[in-house]
C-alpha cells in the first residue's frame, strides 16, 4: 500500500510498504509501529538514522536526466561508479556531456569479483580504452572493491585532490554496489549518523543524500537509475541473487565443435552454429548452472524444460529474440546483466535471449 498522506520524517518521501527497492518503503510492521509512536522513517532513512548504513533506492530516466542537467548548473565534483562485471550495461556513454565541464572521476567497482590473476594495470587499461569508445573520457579511473574494502582509501585521497572544496556528486546505475561504496566511506571517515541528511533534488521527488565532508561541501548520493537493456531489470528478487555474483567467478571453459547449443539457467541459449573446433569461456554467477546440447533438437528442450530444468526464467519467458554473431578470436560476447562467453577461435554464434536485452561484442576484458 501507498498512503499520499503519511510522510517519513527524514525525508519527506510518501511511505508504502510495496516496493522495497522506490522511495518510501517501510515493512508492515516498522508502519504500524509508526503509527503508534508517531515517528514514521521510511527504511532507508531508519537505517541511516539508527545504523549509519545506506540503502540504494532505482529513478526513472527523466528523473536522471534531471539530476544531470542540475549538477552541470553547480561547479562539482562527479564520481560515476560502475560494476566492471558488467560494465558494459552499468557504465553511462552520454555522461560527460550532461555534467558539462565538471570533473569526473570513473570508479569500476566489485574488482572481487573478477579472476585474482588479472593486472590491475591491464584492467584500468581496459577500462579507460572501452569507457572512450563509449564516448566517455574521464579525469582519473579508480579500482575497487567496496566488498572487501579494496582501494577505498585509495579512493578517498582522490576524492579529496580532486573536489578542492566543492560538493561530490556520486551517481551509477543500480546494482554497480554505490551505496556498498558509500557505507564503505562512511566507514572509513566515521562520519556519525546523526550528521548525514536527505533533501529532496529541485524538480524530482527524489530525496539525496548528504554526507558533510566539511561546513561547506557535502558529498551526495543520487538514487540508482535501471538500464532497461540489463538483463537485471526483469529479474524477481529470486532471480537477481542467482544472477548477480556475490563471490569470485569461477571461468567455465568448455571443449566445442559447431552444432552444439549452451542454455544459461532458462534465461539465454548459445548456438554455435560455424567455425573450427573452439574453446568457449563463461564468466557468470557461480549460481548460474549452464546445460550443453546438441543443436538439434535444442529448440525443444527449452520448451519442454523451461522454468524446471533451466532456471532462473523471466516472466513471458517464450518471447525470446534471435540475433547472430560474428565473434572472432578473443573476442567477448556480452549480455548485459548477465556475464560474457570469451571464444579462442573465430566463432558464428546465435543468440536467444530475452526480448530488449542489449547483446554485444567487444575486445576481450580476460
């Protein structure tokens, strides 16, 4: 339920107890004592108030834009968090046009969750090379793991060299772990609950949150926005923490002659339809269970074994898209949201996946 009525005192927000992941949401039972004792927080301000943790809440694309062409008005400090598991779907190309001549500081984060053998020299590399491809050339790029604390305070110092004085603005897509990053920060200045406050952006009923560097800059948190092309943004709660890695990925890395088919859960079919005999190497959620197949025939085993055999599924799971592929040697071929397969030979693929899920080919990151 939503009550227009009610309204959390820290923020302001509108309280419901539907949706954990908008503005306002507050469980049943932290409503009815509310209620009470005339005290109604929204979750995400009680756990600020009470345990100085930071809860990630998702905005709409306008509501976005709007942010942006606000921060270009303000002479500050940008840091654009992404998840380098899936920077492909998290990192925003027409950033720097939004934020004007505002400094920007890129930060790829869950660093944890990638093989422990890649250079951190080679990754940031990488980064910087597909972030310009993409449009977007940024000041400094930073690595880290807010999971394990990785680079935090590293990130720190840059936050501070480059702000000199002004406000920082932190904004990402959801599930880039920001508000993981965040808590992170407030952990490491101790910066006590009691001092961080929210405000509500001029134009949206989105509330931000500030963080007082010192008496006069703040760093601020925006709302996450969901990218519509991110496998992610059409899971269920249940398919999300199949989908989403939590640990290290462990490479699968398969023997393949053409013909044969790949089912990753229910959600995506691989066909490698031509080429000479390959090594195929996914990187997904250790959760995810992947089925090999012959090509013929594999039609049918989807049908028959979707949402038993192969899970986690979508919602209209039938409504699949074909597209094929020309990926050649150590190349990546990404589904956003979702992981990568890397091939050693030159590969003609078919891709069935969910319909609007954005699906690319890009120089290998591993």
């Amino acid at each position: 339920m939503t009550d227009e009525s009610l309204k959390c005192i820290g923020c302001g927000a509108s309280i419901q107890t539907v949706d954990k992941n908008q503005r306002g949401y507050t469980p049943k039972s932290a409503y009815e004592a509310g209620l009470e004792t005339g005290e109604l927080y929204c979750q995400r301000c009680f756990k600020l108030r009470h345990y100085n943790e930071l809860q990630g809440v998702t905005m709409s694309h306008d509501d976005f834009l709007a942010i942006l062409n606000g921060i270009s008005d303000e002479d500050a400090l940008v840091v654009n968090v992404v998840d380098i598991f899936d920077i492909s779907g998290s990192l925003i190309p027409g950033l720097k046009r939004f934020v004007g001549d505002n400094d920007l500081l890129l930060v790829a984060n869950k660093l944890d969750l990638l093989p422990s053998s890649i250079k951190e020299s080679r990754l940031t590399h990488w980064v910087k090379k597909y972030a310009r491809s993409q449009g977007l050339v940024v000041e400094e790029l930073l690595l880290t793991s807010a999971q394990t604390q990785h680079h935090v305070d590293d990130l720190l110092e840059e936050i501070e060299r480059l702000r000199k004085g002004r406000n920082v603005y932190v904004v990402g897509a959801s599930n880039v772990g920001k508000s993981t990053l965040i808590n992170s920060i407030l952990k490491a200045t101790g910066i006590a609950g009691d001092l961080i406050t929210t405000s509500v952006f001029p134009g949206t009923t989105l509330d931000l949150v500030e963080i007082p560097f010192d008496e006069s800059s703040y760093l601020i948190d925006t709302p996450g926005i969901m990218e519509d092309g991110q496998l992610t943004s059409q899971l269920s709660a249940e398919g999300l923490k199949q989908v989403m890695p939590k640990k290290r990925v462990k490479a699968r890395t398969y023997q393949v002659n053409p013909e044969q088919s790949f089912f990753i859960g229910g959600l995506v079919q691989v066909d490698y339809l031509a080429g000479d005999r390959n090594s195929f190497t996914f990187y997904l959620s250790n959760a995810l269970k992947i089925h090999r197949r012959k090509l013929e025939g594999a039609e049918a085993f989807y049908v028959d074994h979707v949402g038993e055999l192969l899970t986690p599924t979508i919602e209209g799971a039938g409504d699949r898209v074909r597209r094929e592929f020309q990926v050649k040697a150590g190349q990546d071929l990404v589904i956003s949201g979702l992981g990568w397969l890397t091939v050693a030979e030159d590969a003609k693929l078919a891709i069935y996946s969910p319909k609007g899920i954005d699906v690319l080919v890009r120089e290998a990151l591993i």
